[in-house]
C-alpha cells in the first residue's frame, strides 16, 4: 500500500522528510532487492494532511504489571489516607468472596494527615480479606492483617525493609526486596489473570501508538506469559524482555545469548536494582541515606558474568551514590563487555551528580529515563533532594555530552502513553534548562530504543527496508508551536505492515 497526501517524518537525518510511504509486506518498499515483495501494492491510503511517524517504543514498562493494575483499586491522586480508605472500602463491597483486594498508587508523602498508613486502617475497611495495595513508586507494599498472615512472618530479605512499631510488631508497610517478595510468593497473581489483562492492556499499548516496549516484569516470568499470548494471536506489538541477573546460570547452562526469540518477542537483557526510589526515600545518596541493594563491587561482578555470557546488563539506579557506583561497575569491566558489542543502560537515573552526567556518553552507557517523572516527582524532589534538586532529570545535559536517552514510562508507576513522555520532556520540565525540543524527545522515544535492541538497521526509522511499525498522528509534532503538543492525537498504529489500532479510512 501507499500512504499519500500527508506528511513522513522518518526521523532518518540523510532523509527527515517524505510526502508518501510505500509499504510491501511487512516493510518500507524499496531497497530490499527486485522481489515482488519489494513492490507496494496499488492500495492507497489517504492521509489527509496528516503525519507518520516511526511506532513508539516504551523503554521501561512493568507490561504485566501494569496491565493487571487497571482491574486494581486506582489510589493515585488520593490528597489524604481517609481518601485512600473511602476508595479501598468501596472497592471491597463490590469484590466477590475470596478474592484478594489490590490497589496500586498511594503516595502517603502528599497525604493530608502527614503520616503512614498501617495495618489497622485497612483493617476497619476489609475486615479479613486480605488486602494488598502498591505504592505509586512500586517501592512500598502496604498490607492489612489479613495480608500479613499469609506470609506467616517470611517478611525479612537481604535488601527489604519491614517497618515495625515500638514493640517489634511489623506495622503493615514493606518496603523494596521485602514488598516484592511477599508479592511474589504469598500474593501472586495467577497467570490466567495477567494473560487476560495483557490481551486488553496490548491493544490499549497499540491505541496509544506503542509498537515495541523494553518489558521489566521478567521476574514474574513476563517471558512466558508473553509466549502464551502470542500463541493466542494477540501480541500486536514487539517486546523486548529482561530477566533477574540471578536466572544468569540457567541462561549460561543453556548456552543462551542476548536476543534469543522470534521477531515479535526476544529475551535480551538482564535486569539489576542499585537502590529504592524517591518517593520512599529508599534512593542510595551520596550523603549516605537510602538503600542499597547491589554494590557497586556486586554489580561490577554481575556484569563481567553476563558480559563472558553475551548479556547486557540494565541496572535501576535513582540516587546519585547509586549512578555513580553503577557508573564506576561499567567502567572497570569495559574491557569485558564493550569489544563484545553489549548495550549497557542505567535506568531512571534521576539524580546525577554533575561530574557524572558526562560518564555516561564516555563509557557509552544508555540513560533509559522517565520524562514523565520529571513533572510527577516536582514536589518530591524539592522536599526530599532540595539541596540538589539542579542535579535531578538532567535530560538535555545527558543528551549534550553525548549521552543515548532512550524514553519510558515505568508503567504502572506513570501511565503506558510515550506521547505524554514527549509532552513532559518538551513542556513539563520544571527545569526549563533540560527540557528537550519534540524531534529530540521523538528520537528518545522511536531511535533510541531500536539501537538498545539492535535493530537500528530494522525499526526505529521510515526508509527503504525498515520495518513498518509506524503511527498516524492527527498533524505534524516537528511543525506545531511547543504548546500545541498536548493536543496531538494517535490516529492509527502499523506494526509489521499490519493495522493494529483503527485502520484507514478516516474521516
């Protein structure tokens, strides 16, 4: 087919802009040999003024995660725990007998009565169902007695925190390794669930122009339940999927490199936690608060083992101490992973002490970051890092010293919506010196991502032999005023040839 009469932003610099797009198969035509299947077919589409662009990837998404919590109760926004509660009682009235209750983004840090919740005030609002309600930063796990008793005291891990009271009794918060493992084990969701949320969650991904994600939910065996979907014809979408560091020795009894998988889904990447998050002030500073969870020594080992196996490492690092010990593992292990050609990335890298903003394009190490955290977390910032709130979301600074940023959304903790990423990191700054202009936002967002999973050569791009995964907008991003950005529009998503969100024609 062929895509006239609009405007191709390719986002390829030897060629930016087109006025038509011929699609063969499941490619841009041209320049993959003389086969018929090089050759558009005479179908036309008529775009009416409107733009292509290269398919969004989403570079840090916690897919099942996120897909399973649009059934949970919805507590992000709630301004007071008496909120929180009315919205939790409510949710429970209408759950049916047996089922455990969950919600996801509470944030007691805004929270009118200035303090955390407990067991107790879930329990006068749940009674015995057990109840299990995730922090906005996916940090903290707040549980009602119920909950508790199914983890029949297994609270304590290496890297968790358990608050308790003052006589030793655990208060109903957990916080890092210790919140996800009780998740994990005592409160699982069942696979048949997450499979059914993904299906919905997939074409809501496609409706918002998403055409790949970096998926992070390995530790919940995202891998097969991607697998699964797929076998029932319904991943519409590429997918490419990390796994815990620690399954490494199974990878390597399998003699398992990066990339193992099919067009559509592939494993390639191991995943590693520095730190906790802002927000529950679990973050590895400089200044010595926080929470490790990995040293820097760990890590370094971590990623001499992946890289003698043939796996990139991507790492989650939010503090400033953090980044740097992240930064410095990369650096005394550079000779074994960068003659190998592995893509290393530090995700969210929220807080950055100067010196080390530039470490990142010298060692060649991917900033895989969040701009929609950046207007989210404003207020956290200013209260929790006011003494360094000039070294938080350094998006332009990564950029100009030759950093590759690549654009996420770490759904569930933002929304899955890379258009809002652009949004955020054009207009939502609220440092006006790092934010970015629509086509550098777009490149985070469509090339960036590409490179990470080695198909530069294959997506990412709209010339001649790429693939077609690519998003019809309702007008031109490059060519609208900075403030018009909000009111840009999905109209149609391609992946592989393939209308997968509102095939043409439109009206």
């Amino acid at each position: 087919m062929i895509l006239e009469n609009g405007v191709v932003r390719t986002l390829e610099p030897s060629l930016p802009l087109a006025r038509a797009l011929a699609i063969a198969g499941d490619r841009v035509a041209g320049g993959v040999g003389v086969h018929e299947t090089a050759l558009a077919s005479p179908d036309t589409v008529d775009l009416g003024g409107r733009c292509v662009v290269p398919g969004f990837t989403d570079s840090h998404v916690h897919f099942p995660t996120w897909a399973a919590a649009q059934q949970h109760v919805p507590l992000d926004g709630c301004g007071s725990l008496a909120e929180a509660l009315e919205r939790v009682r409510a949710a429970e009235a209408a759950l049916p007998a047996g089922r455990i209750l969950r919600g996801f983004g509470w944030r007691s840090e805004s929270w009118t009565e200035g303090r955390k919740p407990t067991k107790a005030d879930l329990d006068a609002v749940t009674g015995t169902r057990p109840a299990a309600l995730v922090s906005k930063d996916y940090h903290s796990l707040w549980l009602n007695s119920a909950a508790l008793a199914l983890a029949g005291g297994d609270l304590d891990v290496p890297g968790g925190v358990v608050e308790r009271d003052a006589a030793g009794a655990p208060t109903g918060l957990l916080g890092e390794e210790s919140a996800w493992h009780v998740k994990n084990v005592y409160l699982r969701i069942p696979d048949d669930e997450y499979v059914e949320a993904m299906r919905v969650g997939v074409r809501l991904a496609n409706a918002r122009g998403v055409t790949c994600v970096h998926d992070k939910d390995g530790w919940i065996g995202a891998p097969g339940l991607w697998q699964r979907l797929d076998e029932l014809g319904a991943l519409s979408l590429r997918v490419w999927q990390s796994v815990p560091h620690e399954r490494l020795p199974e990878l390597r009894s399998l003699s398992l490199r990066s990339g193992i998988g099919s067009p559509f889904l592939r494993v390639g990447y191991l995943k590693a936690f520095m730190d906790g998050a802002l927000g529950s002030q679990t973050a590895w500073m400089l200044d010595g608060s926080g929470v490790c969870i990995t040293t820097g020594d760990e890590l370094a080992e971590i990623v001499r083992a992946a890289a003698e196996a043939h796996w990139p490492v991507a790492v989650h690092a939010i503090g400033d101490r953090a980044n740097r010990e992240a930064l410095d593992a990369f650096e005394r292990t550079r000779a074994a992973w960068a003659p190998r050609g592995l893509r290393q990335r530090i995700e969210h890298a929220q807080c950055l002490a100067p010196e080390d903003v530039p470490r990142f394009g010298e060692l060649g190490v991917a900033a895989s970051v969040q701009f929609t955290h950046a207007p989210s977390d404003e207020q956290l910032v200013k209260r929790f890092w006011a003494d360094r709130v000039d070294e938080a979301y350094s998006f332009r600074s990564l950029l100009e010293t030759g950093a590759l940023v690549a654009n996420g959304s770490d759904a569930p903790v933002e929304e899955l919506d890379p258009w809002a990423g652009v949004v955020a990191a054009v207009l939502g700054h609220w440092r006006e010196d790092q934010r970015l202009t629509a086509e550098e936002a777009l490149h985070a967002t469509c090339v960036a991502p590409a490179w990470l999973s080695h198909d530069e050569r294959a997506r990412g791009t709209l010339v001649p032999g790429r693939l077609a995964d690519l998003v019809v907008l309702d007008r031109d991003p490059l060519a609208c005023l900075p403030e018009e950005l909000p009111e840009v529009q999905v109209v149609a998503t391609m992946v592989a040839g393939r209308w997968v969100h509102n095939p043409p024609p439109w009206g």
